[in-house]
C-alpha cells in the first residue's frame, strides 16, 4: 500500500503531457518523473499492488496513462474521506 504522504503529494501534480504527446502507455521512470515517486516505488507497485494500472510487457513494466489518471483520482478521493472521519 501507498503511503498517505506519497498520495498527497500525487494529488497535488497534474499529469502533463510529455514533449507536447500524450502518450498511452508510460514507463515507471516516466511515472516517477511525472508523480515525484521513485521509479522503483512505481515498480514496486506495478508489482505489488493490483489496483495499479499496469502490466507486462515482456520484462517490462507500462502503466496506462489514463488508468494513471485515475487511480490518482481513487487515492486522492479515498485520502479526502480519511480526513473527513
């Protein structure tokens, strides 16, 4: 599971578009560059965690951007409702 502080600071980045390209399918360095998490904690995740849009290509690791966008929307949503209660 990702730390509370991770997300929080997720939830404050917006996910750009890289060299003016949207592009589909993102790598965990990309991930970690675009979020502020460290490409290994995103391979860690990828690995580990299976609500994280992700999957093998080969020996590879790629994340979906749009699954991306909203899985940070589902944390960002499930850390606004711990602070509430």
């Amino acid at each position: 599971m990702v730390s509370l502080g991770i997300i929080n600071q997720v939830c404050s980045t917006e996910i750009k578009k890289e060299n003016g390209m949207d592009k589909i399918l993102l790598t965990p360095r990309e991930v970690g560059k675009i979020t502020g998490i460290s490409a290994n904690t995103i391979r860690k995740m990828c690995k580990d965690d299976p609500e994280f849009p992700s999957f093998m290509n080969g020996s590879h690791h790629k994340i979906s951007r749009a699954g991306l966008e909203m899985w940070v929307e589902q944390q960002c949503q499930k850390v606004q409702s711990l602070k509430r209660a």
